[in-house]
C-alpha cells in the first residue's frame, strides 16, 4: 500500500532541511536504503536514503525547497497504485496547517512542533506547521524566468551564475518562453555598480536567500550571546619556545613531507592545559553540570558559506603530528562540506585563530554547550625587558570567552596560566 | 599577390604538380580537346599532351576505376567529373575501391588520387544536377573531403590534395568558377594543409561557420549585418574531413552564438556535424541554440525564382543570426 515520505531528520539538531536534489525520478523503483535525495540540513549535506521498497510514485516537492523535518516530500508505493487520496490528504494538511499556524504558535503544545517554516523559494509558500503531517502549500513556479517550477535559462547563463554566485531565481528572463539569456544576467549584475557609482537613483538592497548554514550559524550564535553571561580573559605569551619547538619539529618531520603549525601545538596546549584544569573543560546544562571525562577541541574553520568546527577527539592524548594531519584533513573536508554530523558536535572547548590576518587580539563568541572558546592572534615581532634589557621577543595574545555560570574568574586565570606554562615552555606538554 | 579567377587557380595547381612530378596525369570528360567543360584545363593538353591529359568516353564508372588502377599501381591521377552529380555512376568505385584499398592490403597499397569537379547547384540545371554531395562522401572514412571557396584556398587545397597519398575527393562549384581572388604570386608556392579552418572575417557578436558557394551570400550578410552593429565571425572550415573545430570552438566561446550557413541538404551532413560538436564542446558557453542556415529540403527546383529560394539566402541568414542575438 502507497505511503506518504516524510523528510526525516538526519541529524539530531536538524529542524528543517533543503531539499537540494532528487536522486530518483517519479516511476522510478526503489530499494531499502536507495537513495532518494541529498538534503541540506544545518551544517551538512546528507544523503536522504529510503527506508521503504516500492516505485516512487510521486515527489511532492521541487529541488531547491527548504522544508522542516517531517513534511511530506513523496509517495511510495506499488506500481500503478490509486494515489489521489494520498494526495488530497497532503494537500488538505497543507491547509489545514496554514489555518490552524497561529493558533498553534501561541499554544503551550507547540513544543514539540517544529518553528514556523518557510519555504524558500517564494514568500507566498510559507506554511507555518503545527503537526507533523503538515505541508507547505504547493509550490508556486510564478518566479521570474521559470516555467513548471524550472528555470529557463542558456547554458552559458548558467555557467555565468554559478561563477557569479547569482541565484537566477531572481533574474527576469527576456528571450523566448521567459529564457534567461546572457544580456539578462549582464544587465543584472552590471548596472547596480556603475548606476550606484554615479550616485544617480539609491538602489535597493540585493536580496538574497540565507542559507541553511547561514540561519544556523545566526540562530546559535544569538543563543549563546543572549544565554550565556561572556567575561574575557587575555593573557600574552612568549611564543619563541613554542615556535622554536615547531621548527626542530618540523625539521625531523621533513623527511617524510610533513608539517606541524603553530596552532596544531596550540591545540595540544589547550588540550594539555584542559586536564590540568579540568572546571574549564565542562558544560552548563540548566540544573547539571557535565564535567568530561574526555577533552575534544571544537576547531573554527571558515569555509565559502560562513564556519564549521570539526572536532579532534582525545586532543589531550594525541601527539602533534597525528593532531596536524587530523586538522588538515577534517578541514579540507570542511570547506567541500563533506563533514558527517558526528564529525563536527560534542566537542568541549573551541578554538579560533585569527593569526593569520593579522588580528592582535579578539574575543570570539562561546560554542554552546562548551564553556569557553579561546581566540588566537598573531605573532608579535616587539621588543621586550627582560632581566632588566630589551630584547627581542616573539608575543601571542590568546583570549579565552568563558561561561560565567560554571567558570568563574579565578578558575579561568588558572587556566589560562597553565595554557602560558605550557606554551612558553613546550617540554611542559610531555608531563 | 595578383588576382586569379578562381578556374585559373584550379588550372595553376594542376599545371604546377604536373610539370613537378611526371605521374600525375588528368582524365575526364572533355578534359582534353575541348579545353574543359568548364575550361578549368584550358591549355593543358597543348602543354602535355595525349599521354597525360586523356578524354574519356562518358563512362564515370569506368574512368573513375582506371583512376583508381592507376594510382594502386604509382601514378597519381586527377579524375574530373564533369559535375559531381555524375559521380554518383562511380560512387562504388570511390566508397568501395578508393577509400578501402589502404586499409584491406593492410598498407601495402596506397590510392593517390583526387576526384575533382564542380559540386552544388549551378543556375537553372533543376533536381539531378543541383546536388550538393558533401554529405554523401564526407561521411566515409578513408577519403579527405575539400570544398574550397576562395582561388587562393582552391590552389592550395588542390596542390596538397594531389601530393595526398590517399583519395580527396575535391568540391569545387559551378558558380564559382568566375570568382577572382588574392592569390600568391607566380614563383611563390602555397600549400594549404587538410583540416584548417579560416578565419575569413572577425567579429564579436556571432559565429557563422560557412563554405562554398553559401560563403559568398554569408560574407555579404555580415557586411550589412555590420552596418546594424551586429559583427560577426566568419569562418571557413575548407576540408569538411578532416574537419578543423579549434578556430570555431575558440570562436563560438567568444560571441556565445553560432549559426552554420551551407548549401546542401538540412538531414545529417557536415552542417549538422558541426552543430553537433559546437554543442558539445563549447556547451557552457552557449547562449542560445545553434541556429543553421540550409538549402531547403527539397529537389531543386527548375525555376529561377524557386532555386533562388531554395539556396540559402542573405535575409535567412540575417534573420537566424537576429535569432541566435535575440535581437527583434
């Protein structure tokens, strides 16, 4: 017997997801575990696989449409199967959830419902959800330069688009059925720099959709700010044992073509530091306090869409050059988004470096549930005193973020000590 | 560079390859006496005689075959067909003995021959003497297909394809023949190389791939075109195979609009081949479909009005390079 697909949720913290493509076409057959679409969710795409046998007899969905988990995106069943009940019942959810989208808001029930959703491919289909049978309208093809829910476009429109990151959505076409050719993405793009530079007519802003990375780096982000009660705490170091370290590191290591950086050892430090002051490597969870029992560091790697912070397990117990390859590729991975949800959560502190753009110091913003996040400068060429004479010296300046609710002043300062020891002299992260 | 008719090139060729190398010889239909159907061979005879410039009864089947002989065994033959219409009495001759020969000895033999003629449609000579042929030999591996437009392209293909050791098959075009053209000066040889495309006109704005007879009508396209604003790119590919797409792709990648302008007949053929491999290998760069510009689908029709239609147009061409534009 025909049933409705909901799209699942693929990953724990994942509340809604973009349904980038269809694997499978309508009539096509599929097998347990085939897979159905990749979707978009939070932080990655995954792959939406099929926990049902049968013949896809419908998608109710377009690629490129955001959805919250749950909602119906297709049909399965035998073929040739009577689907029209299947099909008035998705679509008398789909209004019955848009009538019933303000009462469900203001419920207490709403709980467990997922937020409103909106899908993005035009403001007309957002379908406020209150239950998880609930669909958004159908999707209305009413944009500009698409027909069927299709853009029209050239070939070489679309190679300009993807170059020029355009979303040709929003590019009225001019040639024939609406086709979106090469003096519409031309005239697109061209005429708000120059007509803006001649101070002639104020343009509007360009709009352009968030994506799902984007929402959830603004939505966790906010969280953590408006949550967690932030204190500073800097401390400048002498990195010239640290950097000292690293090249005698790398020159055993160059035989074999590898490499250490300064933050792979600045990794371990925290990791090392972590141990030794193990308050800071802990989490506030409402009326408990987790300490953990392992130390994994949280990363920040920024990629094309915003930032990812894949995690190195068991930091504390890895040696250097195990921790430089693991960051090397875990951040590679990163920036082609082909990191598993397991790979980038549950870490228990963060680390974020700046260095190399030349930033002194920073404060960076607390990666819930850990308690603090530690910012990394640059390396300061300057002139220090040092037994009563000036020399010089090699500075970094580290900033660690801390939850106030379990970290207080004095344990942060601890830690941050411990981390100097460590750092200015490199034997210490052997002990 | 002096100007040469585009009949005295032809001749210049064959006068200079034959007095270079003594086994090369010519054989056709009034090739001889009568100075050429078309007096592409005017003069010949006097300069070689009997031996070397031979009449031939009208028997293309036959002549066509001793052609073939003739160069298994080391002479190097021109066989003229009257028109390329007739060719098709010795079409087995040249797709099952000329273009096979070489690869069912294994190399031991080779061919060295070109079958040469005037191809196309001449003025008024209705359906059975109206074909353009390149579809029908260009398809078969184991021949080279030229069809040049120009005089100076028509001497230097020609030279090279009777230094060729393998079969040409020769286009040359009725209404051509008339054409005066820039050609290097006596003394000075020029030989045009198979499978490379001329780049006869520049332009920004849209590619037109075109050769023989249609070049001319496309050429004068351009022109007014050019007065609109519309520039476009002309080029002549000149052997149909080996089929040169280097100059067309890099073009087409340039103005994102192609149109392919030539006489024969819009089912299959080199025309379509190169919109085949235009869309392939310069897909991304497309900005809309490529457009062709053809003689129509049709038996040529007798009269003038008619064939005038049938052949491809400056307003046809005109008008598919405003489509490929989206201009109007």
């Amino acid at each position: 017997m025909a049933k409705i697909i909901g799209l699942p949720k693929l990953s724990p913290t994942m509340e809604e997801g973009t349904l980038v493509s269809w694997a499978k076409k309508e009539g096509d057959t599929v097998d347990v575990d085939d897979l159905l679409a990749e979707v978009e969710t939070d932080k990655a795409t995954m792959e939406f696989r099929s926990f049902d046998r049968g013949v896809l007899l419908k998608i109710l969905v377009p690629e490129g449409v955001t959805l919250e988990a749950e909602v119906p995106v297709a049909i399965i069943g035998k073929a040739g199967e009577d689907i029209t009940e299947l099909l008035a019942q998705v679509e008398s959810a789909g209004a019955a959830a848009t009538e019933a989208a303000p009462a469900a808001e203001s419920a207490p029930a709403a709980e467990s419902a997922p937020e409103s959703a909106s899908a993005s491919v035009s403001a007309a289909e957002s379908g406020p959800a209150s239950a998880p049978e609930s669909v958004p309208a159908p999707v209305s093809a009413s944009a500009p330069g698409s027909r069927g829910g299709r853009v029209i476009s050239s070939p070489l429109v679309r190679r300009l688009a993807r170059e020029r990151s355009i979303d040709l959505r929003s590019v009225q076409g001019s040639g024939p059925h609406g086709r979106i050719v090469k003096r519409d993405i031309e005239s697109y793009a061209g005429p708000v720099a120059a007509r803006s530079m001649l101070g002639g007519e104020r343009l509007p802003p360009e709009v352009r959709q968030a994506s799902s990375m984007r929402r959830t780096i603004a939505r966790r982000l906010t969280e953590s700010k408006q949550t967690i009660p932030h204190y500073y705490l800097t401390i400048d170091c002498d990195i010239g044992p640290l950097s000292d370290a690293r090249k005698a590191m790398n020159a055993e290591l160059e035989a074999d073509g590898k490499k250490v950086s300064l933050n792979d050892l600045i990794i371990k430090a925290a990791a090392v530091a972590l141990r030794r002051v193990p308050e800071v490597n802990a989490s506030f969870m409402g009326k408990e306090i987790h300490y953990h029992q392992v130390v994994d560091i949280s990363v920040a790697v920024a990629v094309d869409e915003g930032l990812m912070t894949p995690v190195i397990r068991d930091a504390d117990r890895k040696g250097i050059g195990q921790i430089a390859e693991e960051v090397r590729e875990l951040a590679g991975r990163a920036r082609d988004r082909k990191l598993s949800i397991e790979e980038m959560t549950n870490g228990t502190f963060s680390i974020s470096n700046l260095g190399m753009y030349g930033i002194e110091e920073f404060t960076a913003v607390i990666n819930p549930p850990e308690a603090a996040i530690l910012a990394v400068g640059t390396i300061r060429e300057e002139p220090i005193v040092q037994a009563g004479a000036v020399v010089p010296g090699r500075r970094m300046r580290f900033t660690m973020s801390c939850d106030h609710r379990i970290v207080d002043g004095a344990t942060g300062a601890r830690y941050l000590a411990a981390f100097k020891r460590i750092i200015e002299s490199p034997l210490n992260m052997l002990l | 560079m002096r100007e040469l008719r585009y009949r005295e090139a032809l001749r210049e060729a064959m006068l200079e390859e034959m007095e270079r190398d003594e086994r090369v010889f010519l054989m056709g239909e009034e090739v001889g006496h009568y100075q050429g159907a078309y007096k592409v061979s005017e003069g010949l005879l006097d300069k070689f005689g009997e031996r070397r410039v031979i009449d031939t009864p009208i028997a293309e089947a036959g002549f066509a075959g001793i052609g073939i002989g003739a160069a298994m065994v080391g002479l190097r033959p021109i066989i003229e067909f009257m028109t390329w219409n007739f060719s098709f009495v010795a079409f087995d001759q040249i797709i099952s003995n000329a273009a096979k020969i070489h690869q069912m000895s294994a190399g031991a033999l080779q061919v060295p021959i070109v079958f040469r003629g005037p191809n196309g449609s001449a003025r008024q000579v209705a359906s059975q003497h109206s074909h353009a042929v390149a579809p029908f030999y260009v398809s078969i591996p184991g021949l080279y297909v030229c069809q040049p437009s120009t005089p100076r392209d028509a001497k230097g293909l020609l030279k090279t394809a009777i230094r060729s050791n393998n079969p040409v098959v020769f286009l040359e075009g009725e209404t051509l023949y008339g054409v005066k053209g820039e050609v290097p000066d006596e003394g000075v040889e020029e030989l045009i190389p198979f499978g490379e495309s001329r780049v006869a006109r520049n332009g920004a704005d849209c590619t037109i791939v075109t050769w023989g007879r249609p070049y001319y009508v496309a050429m004068a396209a351009a022109e007014k075109l050019a007065a609109d604003g519309t520039e476009c790119e002309v080029i002549d590919p000149r052997t149909l195979r080996p089929l040169d797409m280097g100059p067309i792709i890099e073009s087409v990648r340039r103005t994102n609009r192609c149109v392919v302008v030539h006489e024969h007949w819009p089912y299959g053929g080199p025309g379509a081949e190169i919109v085949d491999r235009v869309q392939r290998e310069a897909f991304d760069y497309l900005d809309a479909p490529v457009e062709r510009v053809t003689g129509l689908d049709v038996p040529m029709p007798y009269a003038l009005n008619l064939e005038n239609e049938v052949l491809p147009t400056e307003e046809r061409i005109i008008d598919a390079v405003k489509r490929v534009s989206y201009a109007k």
